[in-house]
C-alpha cells in the first residue's frame, strides 16, 4: 500500500460524500446478477443508504465490508426486501435481478430466487427433517422427486448430510452451534435458490465450524450468487473474488478483493483495512 497516506478518515469528512464509481471492467469477464444503481433507504426519515451502486458478478463470492453501523447489512436486506419487516421502512432506486427490478417483484417469488441466511442461526422448533423441507412445503415441492430425496440433497449441497443423515426426526437444537448455521443454509439451498446472502454467518462460530463454512460457499458458488457481510476481513480475502468497502451508509470501493486489500484506490479504504479506524 501506498505509505504516503497518513490521514485516518473522519466522521463527517467531506472526502465520503460520494459513493464509489465502480468500473465497468471489474464484472467485464463474468455477467452481473444483481445491478443496483441509485440505491437510498430510509428508517423513516432517517437515511441509512445513500446513492448505491454496484454490479454483483454472477456466480462469484462478492464480500462487503466496514465498520459497524455502515450501512452494509441494510444494505443486503434491500437484495430481497427482508427490511420490509420493519415499520417504516423504504428503498428508493433500482435494483435488477437479471434485468427484473427487486423493489417491485412479487415479494414470494423473490424470496425463493434470494434467499439469506443470518448472523444468529435460526432453526425452527422442529426437526432436522422438517427444518427443511419447510420451505419446500410452503412453496409447493415438485412430483418428479420425493420431498426425502429433495431434503437429502439439501442437505448435501449444505455438507451435512453425512453427519445428520441417521437423525432426520430429531431436534434441530441438538445439533452443535456449526450445525445449525449449515441446518439453515441447507433450509435456505432447499428452494434452489439464484443467489444466497449471508450476514456475518461464522461470526458466533469457531475456526473449525467457520472454515466448513467457508470451504461450503466455495462449493456452492458454481451454482449459486453468494454475497456475504462480515467484519472479517481476512474471511472476506480468503473467501471473495470482489469486495465493497460501506463507509456510512455508502459504497467507498468496490472492487477485486486482491486490489481491495493490496492496493485500494481511496483512502478511507486502506485506512479501515490498516485498521485505523472501524
């Protein structure tokens, strides 16, 4: 990095006024999933996003990082619409899901296209089984197969078949806190989603759970858009091929991960990744 910069960035500096111009090479080698431009949310009056804009690469492992309070968990509910949940609530702009605007989809049909997966893991008050195929239940599982064949490859695609497959109709909750989070990635695989976003999945975890989290996105991404917010910096370089930098409710940088975290091109950037601030 470049050691002539010295300042840390400031709450309030005018140098974060304007979100990152992304260039267009960064996704010139693979199509862009999910386009956002002109993205603001509000809290009620309060603004919490402010001009976004991004291409997400299809197929790709894309990492979004900052501080906390930055903007970068609203950020990937707006993906598919979760802040609809809270009272008050509101996106303003566009965001294209293979050229369909999200904020306008049926909100159904969106969710079985996105689907997410949380910080806390979540299972219901069921069975591993049932953890499952809840969700193929409510969206209508197809004929062609059974719903065991469909919850086993779930499980599979989410690397815990193996470990759970001769205790199906037990308790979610006795399952180790690792397992629960691949549980609810596997509930979250179940309606063969397009793109999955994690919001800082492994941060409740240990090194052993998280690096089976991780080694499971990187099978996952052949078949699946995978976004995922952490304050792990050194997950988002082991883990991404691009990353964006949120700084206060905008998008500072956006681009490869090697040149976010070898050679950023703004400062406030290299100062977060330097650790001067955040």
């Amino acid at each position: 990095m470049n050691g002539s910069r010295n300042s840390a960035v400031m709450i309030g500096d005018p140098k974060i006024e304007k979100s990152a111009e992304v260039s267009p090479r960064l996704v010139a080698a693979h199509s862009a999933k999910i386009m956002v431009s002109g993205l603001n949310f509000y809290y009620g009056p309060r603004q919490v996003l402010h001009d976004v804009a991004v291409k997400v690469p299809e197929n790709k492992i894309t990492a979004l990082i900052g501080p906390s309070g930055c903007g970068k968990s609203t950020f990937l509910r707006t993906l598919n619409r979760m802040y609809e949940t809270v009272r008050f609530a509101r996106a303003e702009g566009e965001v294209l899901l293979d050229g369909e605007n999200v904020l306008q989809m049926d909100v159904a049909l969106l969710r079985r296209r996105v689907g997410m997966v949380f910080q806390k893991s979540n299972p219901f008050p069921k069975t591993i089984f049932e953890n499952v195929a809840y969700g193929l239940r409510v969206n209508g599982w197809g004929h062609s197969r059974t719903l065991a064949e469909l919850v086993e490859t779930s499980l599979r695609r989410a690397a815990l078949w193996d470990e759970v497959k001769d205790q199906l109709h037990k308790s979610a909750y006795a399952l180790s806190g690792g397992q629960q989070q691949r549980l609810c990635i596997a509930r979250a695989l179940a309606v063969d989603p397009e793109v999955l976003l994690l919001d800082e999945p492994c941060s409740a975890l240990d090194p052993i759970a998280t690096a089976k989290i991780e080694e499971l996105l990187f099978r996952l991404q052949d078949t699946c858009t995978i976004v995922i917010v952490t304050h792990n910096m050194q997950q988002a370089a082991r883990v991404a091929e691009y990353t964006g930098f949120f700084l206060l409710g905008r998008l500072i940088e956006f681009d490869e991960t090697k040149t976010i975290f070898k050679k950023p091109a703004r400062q406030e950037t290299e100062d977060y990744i330097t650790g001067r601030f955040g």
